[in-house]
C-alpha cells in the first residue's frame, strides 16, 4: 500500500516509526511542513490554507489512504479536510479517545499545543470525572531546535503527577518521553499505539519511504536520523 502521513515537521515521524515496525513492507510518504511550524499556535483560517496543498501533494502521490500525524490539525481541522478529498482520511486522536473511553481510567491529564487545548476536544469526548488540559507551547520549540529546558518540563509535570495517565496529544512529545519519566511515575500515552491497533493494513507492497520537507538544513537531518533508522529519500518541497 501507498500511505501518506503529514505533520508541521518532525512529531509525525513518531507515527511514521510505529507504522514502519509493525507494517515494513509498504510505500510510506511523509510531509513536514517545517517551513511553517510550529502549527499549535496558528488560528484555523490559517491551518486549513496550510493543509489544502499537502491534500493536493498527496492526490498527485495517489496514497491509497492518508493519515494525520498532527494532533492540531486533527483536533481543529479534520471534518473540514475530509471534505478536500475522496481519498480515506485518518486523525490521530479519535482512536485515542475511543482507547481511553474503553478503559478505567478516572483522571486523565492532556498535554499538547495551544490549538489543541482550545479545541476542548480531549475534556469534551472523554468519559471522565477529571480530565485536566495542559498547554505545553514550549514543547515543539525546544524539540525541533534540540534545545529541551528540563525545569519547563518538570514544572509541568509537577501538574500531573497525581493523575492516573498522562495522554501526550501532540506528535512531537513522544520525542520527549525520557525526559517525562524522570518526573513521572504514570502511564504515559503515545497517540501512534492507539491509531496503529485501529487501523488494518495488509503489508504486501517492498518497502519505500520518501521524505519531503518545506524546508530542509543540517539540524532536521540530526533529528531524522535519531528518529528513523531506515533507509529513505528526502526532498525539499
């Protein structure tokens, strides 16, 4: 299979990593539009201008399905981009949300980009006494630029220690889990599980995977390879 995956820039290859493990024999194409991150902090009118052409790029690709490795995106902009294409269309929160709401758990804590949080898509579709939502803005930032401030992290954590699960609803925090677990003693959640246990796919295809970045420089490349240890093709799009 052909499957297409698009994010702001490196989170959504925490997705791409999860696929590759468990599907290796398929076509992966991956968009980051790292000319244009961090997408947490932009308003919808202007999410939506920045989705329109990666919808186009993956028609022109001919994905057989495209997934959302954006939590932003997926908690702002999911029923409108369905509406740009007839090619099947999967975000990255709804199996996470169906996860949680088939489990125990009686406090939950979110942390994710701004645009997340506002969207209240977490405290509004789980079923729980106490869902804590937690804007983390400085995440991406830090990520992106391998510049982690550990008392920005333990200060959130701090917030969330005494909860029963903490969910990490954007892409990019994945990348940041050792660092949680010095501070934190619960479950964490990484939205790729629950989206790989909720999608069937059927791994027939030799393995391929194309890499295109709105913009590409020696620091992307660093964080590719500490992510992805596969062979691939990257492009500047």
């Amino acid at each position: 299979m052909k499957i297409g995956m698009f994010d702001s820039g490196i989170g959504g290859l925490t997705v791409l990593k999860e696929f590759i493990k468990k599907y290796p024999n398929n076509h992966y194409i991956y968009y980051g539009d790292t000319k244009n991150l961090p997408y947490g902090t932009k308003d919808k009118e202007e999410l939506l201008k920045l989705v329109k052409p990666i919808i186009s790029f993956f028609a022109k690709q001919k994905v057989d399905f495209i997934i959302i490795a954006c939590g932003t995106i997926s908690s702002t902009c999911f029923s409108e981009l369905k509406k740009m294409t007839t090619i099947p269309v999967y975000d990255i929160i709804t199996p996470t949300i169906n996860y949680l709401n088939h489990n125990n758990y009686k406090s939950m804590a979110i942390f994710a980009t701004n645009r997340t949080i506002d969207s209240h898509i977490f405290k509004d579709k789980l079923i729980a006494k106490d869902v804590l939502e937690i804007k983390t803005p400085e995440f991406v930032p830090m990520i992106e630029n391998n510049k982690l401030d550990l008392s920005i992290i333990k200060n959130y954590c701090l917030q969330v220690f005494n909860h029963d699960i903490l969910i990490l609803g954007c892409t990019h925090y994945p990348l940041l889990i050792n660092e949680l677990k010095k501070y934190l003693s619960i479950p964490i959640l990484n939205m790729a599980i629950p989206l790989l246990n909720s999608i069937e796919i059927s791994n027939d295809t030799n393995f391929k995977l194309e890499l295109y970045f709105t913009k590409i420089d020696t620091n992307l490349i660093n964080n590719i390879q500490k992510i992805i240890k596969e062979s691939y093709i990257i492009k500047e799009i």
